[in-house]
C-alpha cells in the first residue's frame, strides 16, 4: 500500500512539475510576443509613419497570459514573497503548522479563485461579450488564460498537501 502510494506521489508530483515547466514556456511565448508586438509598432510608427493600432490591446492580453501561466513556475522557484520576519521565526512544529495553514489556505483560496474566474468566463463565452477596441477581442479568449494559469497554480499548490507540506517554499 505504501509503495502504491509513493508511485502516486511521485507520478503526481512529475505532473505538477511538468504543469510548471509547461506555463512558464507559454508565458515566455507570450512575452516574446509582446516583444514582437512592441517593435513592430515602433517600426510601424517611425518608418511608415502609421499604427498596427492593435498593439496596445494584444500586449495587455499578453500581459496578462504571462503572469497568469507563470504563477505555478513561480511558485516552483520559490518566487512568491513571504513575511520572512514572521515566518523565521518558527522553529519545528510550529513551522510545519504554519506550512500547513498557507498551504490549505492557498489551495482552498486558488480553488474558489478558479471556480468564479471559470464562471466569468463562461459567462463572457455565452453572452459574446467583447473588447471594446478595434479588434471586438471575444474576451473569453484572454480570460481562459486567467482560468488555465490558475489552475496550473492549483495543481502545483495540491502537490504540497499530498506531500504533508514538506518542502514548502
């Protein structure tokens, strides 16, 4: 029973991994866009003396794509912030409950974050509802990179609490 409990662990804690490692590459895709964005605009505007008049709008999407799918590899780095004159505090148990609160919390937090986020957009795919720039953007399209970012997060999140909380960054 143990080993077939640790195959489990170990297989869903390289799938989170994998969840990472994959959101941080969609978000570097998104940022190379934006970066693609950001200079033909800039050749567009000092060149041939016009606008694309759509870089504005992509590179908030973008934008938001980036930080979103990048939050699971955030956490995977350890980059999130923490109250560190607090938290160091705490030696032994007291720190493992302290591991323990952030983590169900976080967890509990990401998962209503991901429930209401999914209804929006749902919501935004039913009603047709659109940017109100020039390109009429279905803003369902930038708000399921919101929904799948966070998820990523939830899935990295959940492997902690499989995991006892050890190791939390």
């Amino acid at each position: 029973m143990t080993e077939q409990r640790s195959t489990l662990v170990s297989r869903y804690e390289a799938f989170a991994e994998s969840c990472a490692t994959w959101g941080a590459r969609l978000a570097s895709v998104a940022l190379t866009l934006i970066c693609i964005l950001v200079i033909a605009e800039i050749v567009a505007r000092n060149v041939f003396n016009t606008s694309t008049m759509i870089a504005d709008e992509m590179c908030g999407y973008l934008n938001v794509a980036v930080v979103f799918m990048g939050l699971a590899f955030t956490m995977q780095q350890r980059g999130f912030i923490r109250v560190e004159l607090l938290y160091n505090n705490f030696r032994g148990f007291l720190k493992y409950i302290a591991d323990w609160i952030n983590v169900i919390l976080s967890f509990c937090y990401i998962c209503i974050v991901v429930y209401y986020m999914a209804l929006y957009t749902i919501y935004s795919y039913r009603n047709d509802i659109r940017s109100a720039e020039l390109t009429q953007t279905p803003l369902f399209i930038p708000q399921t990179f919101l929904v799948i970012g966070s998820i990523l997060l939830m899935i990295y999140l959940f492997k902690y609490v499989i995991n006892r909380c050890r190791d939390v960054p």
